[in-house]
C-alpha cells in the first residue's frame, strides 16, 4: 500500500506481483529509487499468501512506478526474510530470522551473498532470530533478534563484515523487532507496544522510550518529525488471537520531537 501526505491509501503493488508471496519487511529507498520487499511463504504459520512460490525472497520493484527490478531468493531452506537496510555504496543488506545469517546485494548484483554469518546470531530454540537492521552514524551495521530480543553490532570495514559485538542495554527490551536510523541513534521498535530510542556508546546501548501503549508495533518509518509506526497486531494472523477481529490496521504517527 501507499499513503500519502494526506492520509489516501491506495495499492501499489499488486498481489503476487514479481513473484511474491506474504510480505514481511518493506524499505523505500529513495537515493537508488527502488522498493525493497521481504516475501515468504508462510503456509506453515496458517497464512497462505497469494501465489504459489516457495521459500523466502528479497523482491525489488521500481519506486516510482512499482514495476518488477528484481528476484533474489535467499539460499537457505529454512530462510524467512525479514527486513533490509541499504548501504551508501547502494548494497543491500538483508536479516535473515531462522538462520545466523545477513545476505548482502551489491549493487548490479544477481544473487544474494551470506555476508555476516556467527553462531551467535543463530535464533534461540523456540525462539526467533535475526529481524531489525540499520546501518549507523559509526558506518557499522546493528540488528536485533526478535526471541530473546537483542541487539548486535557488526563492524565494517572496506565492505566486509567484521567483529560481532552484543551490546548491553540500559533496560530490558522486549520483542526487538524493526529499528532505523535516527541521526546518531536509531529508532527501534519493540513489539511489546514500545517506539524507542537507541544510543550507542562504545558496547552499550541507552534505550529511551518515545511512546508506549501501541498494538503490537512492527515497523517504522521517520518522515520529518513524525516517526510513522505500523501497528501490525501479528497475534491476530499467527498467534493466539487468530481467527478474532482485529480492528483497523493502521500508522499512527509518533512525534519525534518530545
């Protein structure tokens, strides 16, 4: 979906368009004109998605226009793509939630390459890896993981990914799910109904909360002042209130300014 300035939605792109199946992580980069989709079958979460294609996928498609660029599957099996950053250098790098692994896209690419991989990132048993990833002010990259939330920094240098590095948080965070960068900080959303923000020293981390209270948040996007949250309420698609009434879905705008 698209919205504009003035709260129209509209399609976009359509339903099994380029190949894709049920969409997870979404980025609009804006310098290289492109829209970055993660897309995954997830029948085995009850969700059937239209189409009938199999594993897990980075799709690109033209920002303007939403024409098909691109199809990108990712090599493991056990896959599920879930969110994208883009690199100056126009690569773009991809978590990977059921493998240790961040594929990377260089720019011209034709396939995906495991950039970072580490046990470390590995998901928890019953639990849920790799999910948010930005690239900060430092120019290293950081993602979470969603079960047990965490937060890691990947050093880069000359493009190759470097030392894996836990940080410590000043608070418990809860469900680390989307995250953004946000001029030396980031954004970071925690699927326990927290925008917060993030501030990296050294290998800690200060986390502040900027709004509480939301319906299972899942991503967002800063436009000026405004931090756009989409409240993705995925206990009604794949958890214990599936088959219940949700409510509208929407993004509820957060000042960033407080």
């Amino acid at each position: 979906m698209k919205a504009s300035p003035g709260g129209k939605t509209e399609q976009f792109i359509q339903p099994g368009a380029n190949g894709s199946r049920s969409t997870l992580g979404v980025l609009a980069d804006e310098k290289g004109g492109l829209l970055y989709v993660c897309s995954n079958d997830i029948t085995g979460f009850g969700v059937p998605g239209p189409g009938d294609t199999k594993g897990a996928w980075l799709k690109v498609f033209d920002l303007a226009s939403g024409a098909p660029k691109g199809s990108f599957g990712l090599p493991d099996p056990k896959s599920l793509c879930n969110d994208i950053v883009v690199g100056s250098d126009g690569s773009a790098y991809v978590s990977d939630s059921f493998t240790p692994n961040v594929y990377r896209l260089k720019p011209g690419g034709t396939a995906l390459e495991a950039w970072a991989t580490d046990p470390v990132l590995a998901p928890a048993k019953d639990g849920v890896g790799l999910d948010g990833i930005a690239i900060g002010a430092d120019g290293n990259l950081y993602v979470t993981t969603f079960i047990p939330a965490k937060l890691f920094k990947i050093a880069i240098k000359d493009g190759k990914a470097g030392a894996i590095t836990e940080l410590k948080t000043s608070r418990a965070i809860d469900h680390a799910d989307a995250m953004r960068a946000f001029g030396d900080s980031f954004l970071l959303i925690e699927g326990a109904g927290r925008l917060t923000k993030v501030t990296v020293k050294g290998d800690e981390a200060q986390v502040d909360t900027i709004a509480d209270g939301l319906s299972e948040p899942v991503s967002v996007t800063q436009v000026g002042n405004i931090g756009w949250v989409a409240e993705g309420k995925l206990s009604y698609i794949i958890g214990d209130n599936k088959g219940k009434d949700p409510g509208p879905f929407t993004l509820k705008p957060v000042s960033l300014t407080k």
